[in-house]
C-alpha cells in the first residue's frame, strides 16, 4: 500500500554538510587582513558600548524625574540651577520647525529629481547644490544664517534693538538653518526608494490613463511611506543632534526667553537653549560647569537619538528579530511593498 | 450552448492536436485531411460576423527610436469582436507597435512615428493622451499590481480623479459595483470575494495577471491590449487567461502579442506575422496557420528560426 505516499527516508540519514572553512590554508597577509578586519569590528562593538554604558552609568547616577519639570535658574549650587524642562522643549521646538520644512521640501525635491528631472542640466544643478548642502559643516551653515537672519527685512523672525538692528538668534532662525542640514537625508532616502520602484509599476499605472501627478501621488508616494518617514526620522536625529547652530542661532540663554506679547509667535521669535546647548553649557567646558547635570542631559539626549535610529530600522525593515518590539515592527512595516521580481 | 459563447479553450487545443501531427489516414491524402478538423473546429470558435466592428486602424505606420526604424509600414484593423495575434521573433517591433497603440511609446525618450493610427476615426495623436489610454487599455507580460488591496487597484483604476485610499476613500456603492464587475469581468471575483482588502501582492501570479485585467477592464475600454500576458505564468493559469480572452471579445477589441504559436492559435482569429519591422502577413488563423502565403511565415511557424 504504497500508492501516493513518500518514498520513506533512511533509517540512518547521511547527511553530509559543509565544513567551516579555515583560513589555515591562507596566504599569511589574508590571515593579517582578516584579523584586522574581525579586530575593527570588536573594537568598534567596544566603543559603541562603552558610550552607552557610560553614558547609562553616569546618566542614571543624576538623573532625576524633577530635572524634567525644572527650569534651568542661574546658581553656582548645582542644587539650586535646576532642570532641563526648557532645553527639553526647545529641543522639541527646533525639530518640529526643522522638520516640518524639510519633510516636504525634500519630498518635493527628490520627486522631482527622479520623476520629472527636466532639465536635465537643472535637476543635475539641483543634485549637486543637495551634495553641497550635505557636505557643510553645520557650524558654517550656522554663521551664515547668522550672517541671512541679522538682515533687516527678516527682523520679523528674531529680536529687534531699539536702534532698529536685529539681533538675528530665534527659534525660527535655528530651526530654518536646521532644516536645511536635515534636507539632504529626506532627499537622499526618498530617491533612493523611488529608484527601487520598477518602471512597469509606473507604466501599469500610465497604461489605466493615468496622469504622472496621480501616479505619483497615488501610486508611489505611498509605496515608499515608510522609506520616507525613515529619512524624516534620520533628519530628525540629526537635528536633535546638532550644537553649532544651536549655540550660533538660538542665543545663549538657558531658558527660553520670548519677545513681544503673542504667545507663540514671541516664543519662536526669542531664544532659548536645546538638549545639546544644555550639555555643552554644563559640561566643564562651559559657563554652567555642572558635570552632573550635563551628564544627565546627556544620557536624555543619547536615549532619543538612539530610539529614533532604532526607529529608522524598524522601518527599513533592516533586523528581523522577535521580541517585544515585534508586534510594532510589523505595525510598521505591514504597509511595505514587497516587490515580486 | 449559447452559440456566442465558445467552448472551452483546452478542447481547441486537443481539438488541434492531430493537425499538428497529421494523421495519413485523410481521403486524399495529409494536406486536405489536416485542414478539415481545423476549420471545422475554427467556425465553432468564430465570433458572430454581425458582431465584429472595426475600432482601430493601423496606417502605413513607421515607429523609430532616435534613428532606429523597429516598425517599417504596417497597417492593420483592429476589430471588436475578433482578437488579433501579433506573432513574430524577438526584435521584429511587435511590443513596440502595440503600446504605440496606446502611445505607451511615448514614455521612451526619442520615439517617432510616421503614418495614422485611429480610433474609431480619429488620430490618436489628436486625442487627449490619457483619455486614450483609458479607451484603450493595456496589461504586461509580468504582473504587475499596485501595491495596494486587490479592490483599491481596481478603483484606483475606476477614479477619474478620486482618492483610492487614505483617509478621504470613499467606498461608494456605485464604484464597488462597478469593481466587482470588473472582478467579475476577469473571472476573478468569486475567488477573492472575501477579501477584497487584502494585499493585491500576495494574490498567486495568475491571480496577479488576472487582477491586471480586471483593472485594465475597469474602465470600460474599448481596445485591449495584452503584451505576452501569460509568459510569466504556468499552464494553468495560462489556460484560464486565454479561456477569459476569448470570452472577452464580445465586448472589446483584443490585440495579444505572444510568442507562444500554440496560444496565438488557440486565441486568435486574426494573425499578423511580423519579421524585422515589417508585416510579413496578416489573415485569419487558420490560413496563416495552415496555408501561410509567405516562405518567412512557413519557416516561422514550422520551427524553422525565431
């Protein structure tokens, strides 16, 4: 009774698998080669934990949950001087302006690079200046914005003096110079995804009578959503990041100071401080010399940069793994297009 | 059986079987013994005369990218009601003429073309380009589905300029009709029927190509276009797209590009052989088929190159 069934496997499988290749066999500068790549990758495991272990030992030693709702306040006790509520909020003031500019300027952009790029002297002009942009260090992109904001027919974005000069430091000034460093990484991945978009997806699109703008609106946009929202999570981090236009354009005051009476117009307008200004001011190098302090910002600072890079992969879908975080990353990658072919 | 409906496509091709191999038992001899099974099977499969229109004409027709001439001075019909085979050897310009047909070429840059293609009268180049690739259609050798629910890629082929999906959708029961009918077209609907909402990309590649249809139909076009829709699937599935063809034809113009000889002759009713650009032949199945007028033809069809 044979019919249909399985031919039975053997009692006794033989299996035969390969063997872990040895590098004994190899020329003596491979095995160097080799042993210094493997030694790189250890070493930089190493750094990588040490930073966070360090910034985790130090950081939870002072961290406190008042530091979260306390205002910082000018005092030589470290007792006395307070938390970090208004660098915390400024942090988050200059990534919503940064982003909410960057996000679909850059979206605009690579979009037209890839779909339209007519000319294609200008798209290439185009593609170079975002190189450009991308290469400057931000502490240059900062004096310059000094240098744009300081003008007076943009008065309206910062402080004025009396004497009619305007002072050029603000919330809006900061976080316009920060959209501008986030721009290329929105760009960058956008038309990166796009280019991963097979051209018979576009065609099949083109072949039902549809237009290039509802193609893309409807089609491609939202096949690459997640690759964008994981350049917009980069830019983000970026911009959480950065100190030098912080400390060149947002002023040196440690709490956020407004201008004029409207209540948000004002604050946006006046100066403030972020996480990172926070930290460089604490540290020893800076006027505050409250280590502590600056510590515990610090670890605050390195706990949301590093949640929005964990963020990143799971929307690239980089790591499988299970765990706690599975049931989100499916959440979130759910939506991803898995192309056939 | 509905006189209008044909039989089922795997019986042509059993029906065929011993004209490919002919039998030495006709009464005067291979050749004319050959034939008669063919055309006998042929007049059953052949659409109702007093159906067949005329929708496309191919004039004179020159296709070119930058200086390279793929098509040199083709002119066809294109009928409803009748589909047409373009069947020829790689490089001969027949996927270059058909997605001229719905100026498709015109995405490649450098694309040029001499002669008149019409519509129901009208120069295609006068209409409106997406006006006419809403009349006339296409689908691709390789699946290619949005990467959306099997019913927003239906809709999104419906909406004029409505939003498919996100948060605006709006789910009328006037265009779900009009999506299931479309399904229903492609004979598509009664296997997915219970989830409509589910990723068009984990349907099967038949179910794939399927689906192309169905949104291809969806706008009700009058010209089909199908470049080797059935390359990319196995047999079976093949069989169900080339039964749906023939059911389609009633409605709509069908134009198929294929390089499968077995399946042009089970689909088509019209056959045009195309060789380095030109149109080496064009008639009914059977007679290119059984009594080809051309040496290229014969050699074609009998193996001899391509």
């Amino acid at each position: 009774m044979e019919a249909g069934g399985l031919v039975p496997a053997p009692a006794r499988p033989i299996v035969v698998r390969p063997r872990r290749q040895s590098s004994a066999s190899w020329p003596l500068i491979d095995r160097i080669g080799y042993w210094l790549c493997w030694a790189t990758g250890i070493a930089l495991c190493l750094i990588a934990l040490a930073i966070v272990v360090f910034m985790f030992v130090k950081g939870i030693a002072y961290l406190r949950p008042a530091l979260f709702v306390k205002s910082p306040a000018p005092s030589l006790q470290q007792s006395q001087s307070g938390g970090f509520l208004d660098p915390i909020v400024g942090t988050l003031i200059i990534t919503a302006i940064g982003t909410v500019i960057a996000a679909p300027a850059g979206v605009a952009l690579a979009v037209w690079i890839s779909e339209y790029g007519r000319p294609v002297s200008l798209a290439r002009a185009v593609e170079s200046a975002i190189d450009v942009i991308a290469g400057v260090p931000s502490v240059v992109l900062a004096i310059f914005g000094l240098l744009v904001f300081s003008e007076s027919f943009l008065g309206f974005l910062s402080q004025n003096a009396v004497n009619g000069s305007v002072y050029g430091r603000s919330f809006f000034a900061a976080g316009i110079v920060m959209a501008i460093l986030a721009l290329p990484l929105i760009v960058g991945s956008t038309r990166e995804a796009l280019a991963q978009v097979p051209d018979r997806v576009r065609e099949a699109s083109y072949a039902l009578g549809k237009s290039r703008a509802s193609t893309i609106r409807w089609v491609l946009l939202p096949s690459i959503r997640p690759q964008i929202a994981s350049g917009i999570a980069l830019g983000m981090g970026r911009i959480i990041g950065d100190t030098a236009i912080i400390t060149i354009l947002l002023g040196v005051t440690l709490t956020t100071e407004g201008v004029g009476s409207v209540p948000l117009i004002g604050t946006l307008r006046g100066t403030g401080s972020t996480l990172t200004s926070y930290v460089y001011n604490n540290s020893p190098a800076g006027e505050g010399n409250a280590p502590q302090k600056a510590y515990a910002a610090a670890f605050v600072l390195l706990m949301v940069v590093l949640a929005l890079n964990a963020l990143v992969t799971r929307l690239t879908g980089g790591r499988e793994r299970g765990g706690r975080l599975s049931a989100l990353r499916r959440a979130l990658t759910s939506r991803r297009p898995q192309w056939t072919r | 059986m509905d006189p209008l409906m044909p039989p089922p496509v795997r019986r042509i091709a059993l029906d065929h079987e011993p004209h490919i191999a002919p039998p030495a038992t006709g009464p005067n001899g291979a050749g004319s013994g050959a034939v008669a099974p063919s055309e006998a099977h042929r007049r059953l499969t052949r659409p109702d005369p007093a159906t067949v229109r005329e929708r496309m004409r191919i004039e004179s027709v020159w296709l070119a990218y930058g200086e390279n001439w793929v098509v040199r001075d083709v002119t066809l019909p294109v009928r409803k009601g009748e589909v047409l085979a373009l069947i020829g050897a790689s490089g001969s310009g027949k996927t270059t003429l058909l997605r001229s047909l719905n100026r498709l070429t015109e995405i490649t840059a450098g694309a040029a073309r001499a002669g008149r293609i019409t519509l129901e009268g009208e120069e295609i180049h006068e209409l409106e380009v997406n006006d006419l690739r809403r009349r006339v259609s296409m689908v691709f050798q390789q699946p290619n589905p949005f990467p959306m629910s099997i019913y927003d890629n239906v809709a999104y082929a419906l909406a004029e300029q409505r939003p498919p999906r996100g948060r605006r959708r709006r789910r009328t029961a006037e265009l779900e009709q009009a999506a299931q009918e479309a399904l229903r077209r492609a004979g598509l609907y009664d296997e997915i029927a219970a989830d409509l909402d589910r990723s068009a990309l984990k349907l099967s590649g038949g179910q794939q190509q399927r689906l192309c249809i169905a949104r291809a139909l969806a706008a009700e076009p009058e010209v089909l276009l199908l470049d080797e829709p059935c390359s990319a699937l196995d047999p079976i599935s093949t069989a169900t797209i080339e039964q749906l063809i023939v059911r389609l034809r009633e409605s709509v113009a069908i134009v198929i590009v294929t390089h499968n000889l077995q399946q042009a002759f089970r689909v088509a009713d019209h056959v045009a052989f195309m060789h380095l650009g030109e149109l080496i032949e064009y008639g009914p199945s059977e007679q290119v088929f059984d009594r080809p007028s051309q040496q290229r033809t014969r050699d074609y069809i009998s193996g001899a190159f391509g």
